[in-house]
C-alpha cells in the first residue's frame, strides 16, 4: 500500500540528474531576484533621503517597511503553503511582489513610498520559506543541505547584481528607476508555472496519494530518461511502516508542544538576532560609507565589491554543512559575522576597511547559507513550511527593527555604536544555537 514513506523513499533513492537540477535553477532564479530586491534599498536608501529630505530616523524607518511586510507574510505565507501547497502560494508570491516594484516606482511621496514597500515585503516573504521547501522536498537527503545552502548563494550574487543595477541606473534614472528594473522578473512567473511540480512529499502528507503518484511518476520517467536506464533501484519498506497515508494538520500552537518547542525556541532566537544584526548593519552600508567621506558612486563600487567575497563564503558553507554538521558552522558563520563586523567598523585606512570588509561579507553570507538550509530540516513535511514561515517571520521583526535602531543610534553614538549592536546580535545568535540547536545532518526528512 502507498503512504509517505513510500514516496519519501522513492524520491530519496533518485540519483541527482539535469531534471532535478532545472528544477532548482527555476527556483533558484526566483530567488535570486527576490535577493536583487532586499540588496537594494542598501544602495538606494540614500537617494531617497535626499528627495524626500528624510532625517536619519525616517529613513531608517522607509528602510524597514519591507520587513514589516515581510513578517507580516512569512508566517501566513507558512500555514497557506502547507495548506494549499507549495507552488500556488510560490508563483503568486513572484506577481504580488513584481506589481508592488512597480508601483513603488510610481509613488509620489514617503508615506506612499512605505505602503508599497509593505506590500512587497509581503510579496518577498511569502516566496522565500516556499522556495526552501520546494528545494528540501526533491532533494535526496544526503545532498539536501548542499543544494538548500547553494540556493542562498542567490543572495550574494543578488547583492552584487544590485550593486551593479545601481551603478548604471542610479545616475541616469535615479531610484525609481531601480524600482522599475526589479518589476520586470515578475514575467518569471510564467516559466514557474511550466517547470516546478508540486511537491510530492506534500501531496502524500495532504492524503492526495494519487496526485503524489502521478506527480512522483512523472519525475521518475524524467529521470529515467535522462539516465537511459528502464528501471530505477527497487524501494523497501518494512511492514511496520506500511500503512494508509491520512492528512495531517499542524497549528502553531504545536510549534511549542513537546520537542518542537526547544527547536522553535532556538530557530526563532537565531533568526530574530542574526537578521537583526545582519540588516541594522547593511541598510545602513552606503549611507555610512558616505558619511566617510565617499560620494554614492563609490561607496556603491566598495560595497559591490566586498560582497563578491560572499560568493567563495556561501560556497564554503555549503560544503561544510555536509562535512561539519548544521550546528557547527552557523554557530563560526556567526561567530564570525561580529568578530569581522566589529575591525570593520573600527578600520581606520581604507585599505584595512576594504579588507575587513572582504571578511565580513565572507562569514555574512556563509551564515546566510546555513540558517536556510538548517531551518526548514527541523520540521516535519506537514509542518515545514509553516515552522520555516514563522521562524522568518520573527526575524524580519528583528530586520525590521535594525535599520530603525541604527536610524536611532547613529546621531547618539556614531559609527561604533552600530558596530558595536550588530556584533552583539550575531553573538547572541551564536551562543543560542550552541546551547539549544539540534543536529539534522544525514537526518531523513520524515524522521525529524
């Protein structure tokens, strides 16, 4: 008889071919261009200050909208995906987010400005938890971790791709026409909808077995195909783990029942502080730049430049997550993340600043690869893209609030005092997922 584990199992013992990875070149591409779009109110956010004539607070007020947006739609965006599935929620999230683009270019005041903004944050959030249960769900176990951290190399490659947007655009087009330049992937939506299954895993712990059958089937004609084989290695299952396959509901309460709640305890820690620190820190990159002395166009090529030490750093992690273990390495990502924050803050050449700035960047982006890739393995299918919606959601009150402080802080304290808040946070993270987080490398997805 068919159940979940069956399906599990099928879809585990599948070889990785051309089949697998296009689905995650689609979903990856998403990606990429949600990560284009949160990188660049980090080089626009000084151009609107000077149009709207927006003090420090303000604009670290605009430049946290799209994170209430993004808490707002997270968690919803969760218990939607694990309800209705994962691809529906996923190809609107690209529309809603690509409309909203638009319409922030067009906007004719702050206020305005930061309604749109709210929107496409609910838009961003709402693609990112899916897009990770979608690459967790048809990736074999032991390469689960590495294809979920490469997903996240989106967003360095993202970021520099905004740098380079900004470069070009900003000069002659101002930010608006940023805005406008985002709103075009949107399109993508189209090729989505072709190209990525629903998940079978989902389909099974939905009770759909004869959806999941024919989705699954499909996928192993696919890859068949590819490997010019007729058959593919048989699966066995024992007799205890047969059985009929029921729709099971997870609410949020049980996100803090048992076992769960320890995991939810440390998940929400990490990402509430890791995002704190991480976006009170960046938002803020080009403006404290400038502030140095540097005019927009440089500080854009200085920023653009050291996250191109993000690409060697998401790559890093994403071997380690396989050869260390999850824990082991967000907990350096981040330990790291705050040492090389803290002597970027306080170089004193330009040369120390560019090198530092290099480090920063490296463990920045290599913590950005863990967190992705471990959070979604610390739940089971019926529940993941709900616990991974919420977790997020936590974080982007903590992504939310860090352009605010440093908004708050900087005219108080100076640079240091914003250094000084986002070492502290990546500290916190650290030391929290060292005492609560729980190991899932190797672990079968359904026996979480």
């Amino acid at each position: 008889m068919t159940n979940t584990v069956s399906i599990a199992r099928r879809l585990d013992r599948l070889p990785i071919t051309r089949y697998q990875q296009t689905i995650f070149i689609v979903i990856a591409t998403a990606w990429f261009f949600d990560c284009v779009d949160l990188a660049t109110m980090t080089f626009i956010l000084s151009s609107i200050k000077a149009e709207f004539s927006l003090s420090s607070q303000q604009a670290g007020t605009l430049a946290g909208m799209s994170f209430l947006g993004m808490f707002l739609g997270a968690g919803s965006a969760g218990i939607l995906a694990d309800k209705f599935g994962r691809c529906v929620v996923f190809r609107w999230s690209i529309v809603l987010w690509g409309v909203s683009s638009l319409a922030c270019a067009a906007a004719p005041n702050v206020g305005t400005l930061m309604c749109f903004r709210v929107l496409l944050g609910i838009g961003l959030a709402m693609e990112l938890p899916v897009a990770q249960s979608l690459v967790c769900e048809f990736i074999p176990t032991k390469q689960r971790g590495k294809y979920v951290a490469l997903l996240e190399g989106g967003w360095p490659i993202g970021f520099i791709a905004a740098g380079v947007l900004a470069h070009f655009i900003l000069p002659r087009y101002g930010w608006r026409g940023a805005f406008v330049a985002e709103a075009i992937p949107a399109f993508f939506v189209l090729i989505v909808r072709r190209i990525v299954p629903e998940s079978p895993r989902w389909l099974a712990e939905a009770g759909k077995i004869d959806q999941a059958e024919a989705v699954l089937g499909t996928i192993e004609t696919k890859v068949k195909r590819v490997l010019q084989v007729d058959n593919l290695p048989e699966v066995e299952i024992g007799p205890d783990e047969v059985g009929p396959s029921q729709q099971k509901h997870f609410s949020f309460v049980q996100l803090w029942k048992g076992d769960y709640a320890k995991r939810t305890c440390m998940v929400w820690s990490l990402w509430f502080f890791a995002l704190l620190g991480y976006y009170g820190l960046t938002t803020w990159l080009g403006t404290l730049l400038e502030q140095r002395g540097y005019d927009v166009t440089k500080s854009t090529d200085y920023i653009t430049l050291m996250a191109l030490a993000g690409i060697p750093g998401f790559l890093v992690s994403a071997w380690l997550l396989e050869a260390w273990g999850r824990k082991p390495v967000v907990v350096c990502a981040l330990a790291g993340s705050a040492v090389l924050g803290y002597f970027y803050g306080t170089a004193t050449s330009h040369s120390m600043m560019i090198i530092y700035g290099l480090g920063m960047q490296f463990f920045m982006f290599g913590m950005w690869s863990v967190i992705y890739a471990y959070t979604p393995e610390l739940y089971p299918t019926h529940a993941r893209a709900t616990g991974t919606g919420f977790a997020s959601s936590v974080g982007r009150i903590g992504a939310f609030l860090g352009p605010t402080l440093v908004g708050v802080i900087l005219p108080r304290t100076g640079q240091s005092g914003v250094f000084m808040l986002a070492g502290c946070s990546f500290f916190i993270a650290a030391v929290v997922v060292m005492v609560l987080g729980k190991e899932t490398k190797g672990i079968v997805l359904e026996e979480i």
